[in-house]
C-alpha cells in the first residue's frame, strides 16, 4: 500500500514539472502516466527488494517518500526514494539522474535507525545545487543523528555525520548560507552542549562548542530569529525545576560561537499560571524578545495574583534592552494578550461582576489614597448572544477567535482611553503548532 501512495504522489509531481495541469478539474483528475513517468517507475522497481517498502520522512515540511530536487546544480532535478528494508542498515535513501528522459539510479545512501527523522535541502558549500541534510531516528527513545551529502560529479559524498538530541537549520553567519546548530543535551546530568557546523575549505567544519544552561531537565522550544539587528541566533528554551524556563541564546559573536545570555545569567523566567512564556517577536519589530515575568500589585478585590510580562532584547554582551510590557491571559485555544503602556504602572487586575454567566477582567489603576481606579474591562464571550452581549451596555467588540468574541467596557479613569487605542493594544496570542503550545 505504501508503494502505491508512494507512486501515485511521484506521477502528480511529475505532472506539475511538465505543467500538464492546466485546471481545476485537471487538477482533481487522475494523473497521467506519462514516459518520464513510466521511466522512473522503471528504475526504482529495479532496486526494490521484496522486502522494501516506502519510509517517508516522519517530521519536518518534506514528507514524501519520493522527492525531487536539483542536488548537483545542472538545472534538472534529482528524484530521491526513501525506502526501507530489512538487514544492519535498513534505510535506504536511492538517488535517480535523469538523462534524455530515462531516469539512472547514480548514488544510494544507507543509514542504521528506525526511520527518516527528517529531510531538508539547503545550499551550505556556495556551490550549485543543495546539498542533502538527513536526520535519522536511530531508536524509538530520543537517540537521533544527521548527516549532510554532496552530489558530486564522481558520485555522492558525506559531509558530516554526528549525534544530537535536534538540530536546525539557520544562517547564523548572515552570508547566506545555512550552517547546521546541533543540540546534544543529557538528562541524567541535566546538561549540554551546542555545536555549530560551518562550510570552510571544502568540508562542514565544527565550532567549539558552547554550553547550554547547567540544572535543565528538558528542551521545550527552539526558534530561531534575530538577537540584536542583523544579528542571527537560535533560542533554546528548556524547563528548570519543573517551575521555570531558561532561555540559552546561541549566536556567533566577534567570530565565535557563544551562549550570549549566560554572560550575565540573563536566561531565567518563571511560569505565568503554569504555562510557560517564551522568547518570541512580540512587538513585529523582527527581533526577539525574551520574557520576564513581575507580579503586579495586589489588590482587595481578588485573592488571586496577576503578573505582568518585561519583553526585553540581549545585545551581544548578555545586556538587557527593555522594550515593552505586557498582560497575558492563557487559554485552551491561546489566548490573548494586552500590551500595557508605562502609565499603567501601578495597574492592578480583579474579576468583576457578572455580565451573564461572564466575569469579566477588570483593569484598574491603584491611586496614592490606596483605592483601584477602572480602566477597562474585557470580557470573553461565547454562545448564540455572544455578538449581542458584546455590543450592548457600552461595550464594545475587540475581535473574534474560534466561537469566543472578546469585547471591552471603558471605566471611570479610561475616559481619556478610545475604543480604537484599546483595539490597538489587545492581540492574540499564537499557538506553537509543533508543540501545541502558546
């Protein structure tokens, strides 16, 4: 059965390089086996064993068991089949050249694991064409590795092979070539190390590694993103003692490749409400920001406890460079978020009454006679009068997401606050969809 998926995918693909679609009903129509077709067909059938089957890549944006891609910069794409059989290197990664229609196997690639972790094509060397980088599953735990492969004249060649806990792929050097950040983490010792590999004098070349953050327990979340302008970095946030998150940023300073963030210990943020708050480009200024969560001032309207969120940006010497606050209220479908301007600094946040079943989260300023002054309030509405209670009784609609229709109330001390400005300041918050995370 994986066979003919397998196949049934390769003829659409072929069709779209020949531009044999040429409408919609074209489109939902069976593909034609056209010779260039029949041809490749041809030529894996002649390397399949009895015992192979297809073995798509199980993570990652190329998935297919059989992909195309132009690895040697002659202008004509490879076709390469992810297979899997049985034996001490079980997968099976074929290389097929097409040459005057007919396509030739010219290189095969053979690894030991359980499957194709992932696959990527990227222009490492400056060269033409893109070099091969697989990522293997070597055990059903967590063991994984990568390698990187060449397609050269005299045949394939690996450039690199290396354990890793995960790896990404980043310009970290802004040359516009992608180098290869490799994460080696060990729980038990609840340590590890980052690596990055560069193309230099016609090999991938390892830099010294640099440390991640001693006590860590787990990787949460890798992205990767600007630090400072025109500075590329890869974030790792990783859980500490169950209740934090730490936050390593790797990135190549006066050359060398270095943890910036652990120069002044800058990396550790609490838990919000038991979810954890990440590094992200928070105010779309395409650099990252990281968090610092504060408790803002209690009040006698609630017993609960509401934080803040400090963004701020690392310079390359570790230093902190604020850049905006927020509130953030965490939900099962990601929530929202409300930026919070500096003359809110004595803000304090209670529940209020009831509009329906809906208590609303009341924003207030605490005075110097020691009394809470309402802002605003913002309510969640859900249900078939949702759009109804959101327009009535001076309130106003701030948006929509999903079958909840988020909407405000101006106080007494928001006179001076317009609906639009308050528009302005509510946003939602994104859901991670590799991790299901906010």
């Amino acid at each position: 059965m994986r066979k003919k998926y397998g196949i049934l995918f390769l003829a659409v693909c072929l069709l779209l390089l020949t531009g044999c679609l040429k409408s919609t009903e074209e489109l939902y129509a069976l593909p034609k086996q056209s010779d260039e077709y029949q041809e490749l067909q041809q030529a894996i059938s002649a390397v399949l064993s009895p015992d192979a089957e297809y073995s798509a890549p199980i993570s990652g944006s190329n998935r297919q068991a059989i992909q195309l891609a132009d690895l040697d910069g002659d202008g004509e794409n490879e076709a390469i089949a992810f297979l899997k059989t049985t034996g001490e290197m079980p997968l099976k990664a074929y290389i097929f050249k097409s040459m005057d229609g007919s396509y030739q196997n010219s290189a095969i690639i053979e690894g030991n694991g359980s499957s194709f972790q992932s696959v990527e094509y990227l222009q490492l060397d400056g060269a033409g064409g893109q070099e091969l980088v697989i990522g293997w599953q070597v055990s059903n735990q967590v063991t994984k590795a990568v390698s990187v492969y060449s397609l050269r004249p005299d045949g394939m060649i690996e450039l690199m092979n290396a354990s890793c806990t995960e790896y990404r792929s980043v310009d970290m050097e802004g040359d516009g070539r992608s180098e290869l950040f490799l994460l080696r983490f060990n729980a038990e010792e609840q340590t590890g190390v980052a690596e990055l590999y560069s193309y230099r004098d016609g090999a991938l070349e390892r830099q010294p590694e640099a440390q991640l953050s001693q006590g860590i327990s787990a990787i949460k979340r890798i992205i990767t993103g600007f630090v400072t302008e025109n500075v590329p970095a890869v974030f790792v946030a990783s859980s500490y003692e169950e209740s934090h998150i730490v936050t390593d940023v790797f990135a190549v300073r006066d050359g060398v490749f270095q943890n910036i963030a652990s120069r002044n210990e800058n990396g550790m943020a609490s838990t919000v409400r038991d979810y954890f708050v990440y590094a992200a480009d928070v105010d779309s200024d395409g650099l990252i920001e990281l968090p610092n969560p504060v408790p803002l001032m209690p009040t006698t309207e609630s017993a609960a406890s509401y934080w803040a969120i400090e963004w701020y940006n690392l310079n390359l010497e570790g230093e902190r460079i604020k850049k905006l606050r927020t509130y953030h209220n965490f939900q099962a479908s990601g929530g929202w978020y409300l930026e919070l301007p500096d003359e809110w600094r004595s803000l304090v946040i209670y529940r209020g009454n009831n509009v329906g079943s809906v208590a609303g989260y009341v924003f207030a300023i605490w005075n110097e006679r020691g009394e809470s002054e309402e802002l605003f309030t913002i309510y969640a509405f859900t249900g078939s009068r949702r759009g109804e209670l959101a327009e009535s009784d001076g309130r106003f609609a701030l948006g929509q997401k999903g079958e909840t229709t988020y909407a405000a109330s101006l106080g007494a001390k928001g006179n001076d606050l317009t609906e639009e400005r308050l528009r302005s300041l509510f946003h939602f918050i994104k859901i991670d969809w590799n991790t299901g995370e906010t």
